[in-house]
C-alpha cells in the first residue's frame, strides 16, 4: 500500500548523529544532488571519477537529467561536503602522492549494501525526484541496462520490501495512468500536492465554431508539409499496422470509413488488407493530397461529427479514427462516440487512436505552415468510459509509449469496441 505524504513528512525529523553510519539516512535536497551526482559520475565517467569541487558542481548544476536544474555555489557544496564527510557519506582522496587536489568519492552505496540494479534507480531518483517505472527504464540505460519495464519495477519492490524500505509508490494522481515512485532518503515536497487538473474544454472556450474554423485553416494550410512528412509513417509502426490490419479483416468485405483521414495514408492501408474504404476529412487541401498520393481510393470532404451512413448499406461495418479527436474538448467525446456508434452496422466496429497526458498543447506552426491549433492529451479512463457510454462493448484499449526519432514524445491511446449485435 502506498504512503501518504504526511507518513513521509514524519519521516524528516530523524535525527543525525555525526560520525555515525545510518542505514537509511535523510539527506536534505543538496545532500541528495551531491550524492546522486557522484553516483551517476562513478559509472558514466569513471576515468574522472571521484570528481574535484569544480568538477562535481557542473554535476550537479547540469542542465540536463536534473530536477529541478540547480545553481548550487562552491562554498554550499563544500559545507554540503563536510556534513556528508562527518556522516560517513562522503570520503576525500587525493589524485596522487604529494597532490594538493583533493577529490570526492561517496560512500552511500557501502552504507545501503544493494546491487548494481537499485543502485542506478536511486541514483535517478535522487537526480530527477519521483518517476514511473517507465521512466527509470529510459533514465538508468547508461547506468545499468534494464531488459524492460517489468524488471525495473521488481527492481522498486525490492527496494520497497527491505526491513527499511528505499522506495516507495505515490498515490497515482488523477488522470495518470501509472504509479511513481520516490526514494526515501529525505523531503520530497514535490510529493504532498499535485498539480490542478488540465482545463482540456479550454479548446472551446470561444465556441466550437471557432474552434472548427481554426482546426480547418490550419490544416488546410499545412496539408502539403504534412502529407510529405507524415504520409509514410505507417512503415515505421508496426503497432498501428497490426490494428488496422485486424480491423480490415474482421470488416469482412463490408464498407470501412476512415474519419479525419488527413493524406490517406490511414485509409490505403486499410484498402492494402482488403477493405473497401472511404476517407473522409474535414480538410479540402488534406483530400486533395490523399486523392494525389492514393489516386485509386475514395475521398470526400466531410465531417465526423455528423457521418452519414454508406450509399449502398445499412451502415459502416468499421469505423477509424486515427488522431481525428486530437482538438476536441473532453466534454466532447461522448456525444462524438456516440455519433459514430449510430453509424455502424450491429456488430460493427470503431477503432481511433489519440495522444494521452496531462496537456492542451498550443502549436503556432505545423510542417512549416502557421497555424493556431490546440492539441488535447485527453485521460484514457475519461476516454474510455465515453466509449462504454456510447453503448459499446467488447472494450480493449491498449496504451504505448512513443517510437523515439518517429512521432511526438506523447503516449498513445488506441481503442477497439463494437456495435452490440
């Protein structure tokens, strides 16, 4: 069971005896930073390591892999230093016989007794405060090479089961999806209040129809650079490929209708696993590229809030989404779900995708083009229940971590649901 953050504020108040070793010692925030900069450097650089005063403050004033970045000033760090050399934390030593440079090598690990594996994750932990499992992993590559997630996290229950625990999981915050985890070797002020929710119906504050004109003139404007960046994507997801692949199939010859289709890229290959598909977008310059770039399917300009049935069926046996529901409010997606669920034949399908956090993100500038675009990281639980509401079943969603040097650095939302029979 996680910690509640006055357990840890307790915890503050240990009293520290000089000269003696402590199993689990409080440190204050520049305690930590000295501590987790010496530990980083001991392994990223361990031909300079231990490091001089100059060199261990640009280690722990970096602006990089550091939260928060620092200014620390040579006379705090070396009362910082003799504090930790009375505790036994910290040990000086010289580069050679006769040298007057003295350096500085921590002691911590000796006092903790753990391995390679915890060592790297409260190194981070000390240098970058409480993170997912997700993020360690990512953070402590140089350190130590963790083979996945699942590994990191035995990691942390490890920590967290010692007769005095190291680690411990914070109440998850409302609207994340995963726990994080914290150190307890001192204050963690950043754990005893989360941020204010994100306002996402922000992006219809003015009304919807300005919202809609802003999202048409900005991707009319952008369409050509987002057709050349984007219009290949495909081959370096596989993912994506999978899913669509499986909806085209299980369409089973029926018509499929892929909504906000942008270049089209979506929609061929849909049509490339054997659907019969039409791409609809908002966008007359976006269908203008898709019909350019995939001159054999079908495109047409319309709206996905208000989709019309097929012209020769009784409905859309699939329906995808891929982005389309970037720029709308929360309060939104019910009604839009919903919309598009009336659509399809009983048994039919809808599947979308869409980017998840914590954020309304404002963009002046899309493949080159100004734009004046809003783009909403809605709460997957939020998301999902408007699927559940809109009378779906047979539910999956999948939630994946962005492809690095391939697509924005946000996490992806994917949902599968089906029309009851």
């Amino acid at each position: 069971m996680p910690l509640i953050a006055t357990v840890m504020i307790m915890m503050l108040g240990a009293y520290y005896a000089p000269g003696v070793a402590e199993s689990r010692p409080q440190l204050s925030a520049v305690e930590q930073r000295v501590l987790g900069a010496l530990l980083e450097k001991q392994r990223t650089v361990p031909a300079s390591y231990p490091l001089t005063l100059n060199s261990l403050r640009t280690a722990c004033n970096q602006a990089s892999s550091r939260d928060p970045v620092t200014d620390y000033d040579d006379s705090l760090l070396q009362a910082t230093l003799k504090e930790l050399r009375d505790r036994e934390l910290v040990r000086p030593v010289w580069s050679g016989a006769g040298s007057r440079v003295v350096k500085f090598h921590q002691r911590l690990e000796e006092h903790l007794g753990i391995g390679e594996p915890e060592v790297a994750v409260l190194t981070v932990l000390l240098l970058r405060g409480p993170q997912t499992p997700g993020e360690l992993r990512t953070r402590t590559a140089r350190l130590h090479p963790f083979e996945d997630r699942a590994e990191v996290e035995a990691t942390l229950r490890g920590l967290a089961e010692l007769s005095e625990p190291l680690v411990v999981e914070l109440e998850r915050r409302p609207g994340q999806q995963d726990h994080r985890w914290a150190h307890l070797l001192g204050p963690l002020p950043e754990a005893a209040a989360p941020p204010p929710p994100v306002d996402r119906d922000v992006v219809i504050a003015a009304g919807t129809e300005v919202r809609d004109a802003r999202v048409l003139a900005g991707y009319d404007a952008a369409a050509a650079g987002y057709a050349r960046e984007l219009s290949a994507e495909l081959a370096h997801k596989p993912f994506d490929r999978w899913l669509l692949d499986r909806i085209a199939g299980e369409a089973d010859g029926g018509p499929v209708a892929d909504v906000g289709t942008g270049p089209g890229h979506v929609a061929a290959r849909l049509a490339a696993s054997g659907a019969s598909v039409v791409g609809v977008d908002l966008s007359p310059a976006m269908i203008d590229e898709a019909r350019r770039l995939f001159p054999d399917l079908e495109f047409e300009v319309g709206d996905l809030t208000n989709l019309l049935r097929p012209r020769a069926a009784a409905g859309w046996s699939a329906i995808t989404a891929w982005y389309a529901f970037v720029h709308m409010a929360t309060s939104e997606l019910p009604a839009v779900i919903a919309g598009l669920a009336r659509v399809l034949v009983p048994g039919g399908r809808l599947a979308f995708a869409l980017h998840v956090g914590e954020e309304v993100h404002h963009v002046d500038e899309l493949f080159g083009a100004p734009v004046d675009l809003e783009f909403v990281l809605h709460d997957p639980s939020e998301v999902v229940a408007a699927v559940t509401a809109a009378g779906l079943v047979d539910v999956e969603w999948y939630l994946r971590s962005p492809l690095r040097d391939v697509e924005a650095p946000t996490d992806r939302l994917y949902v599968l649901a089906r029309r009851p029979l």
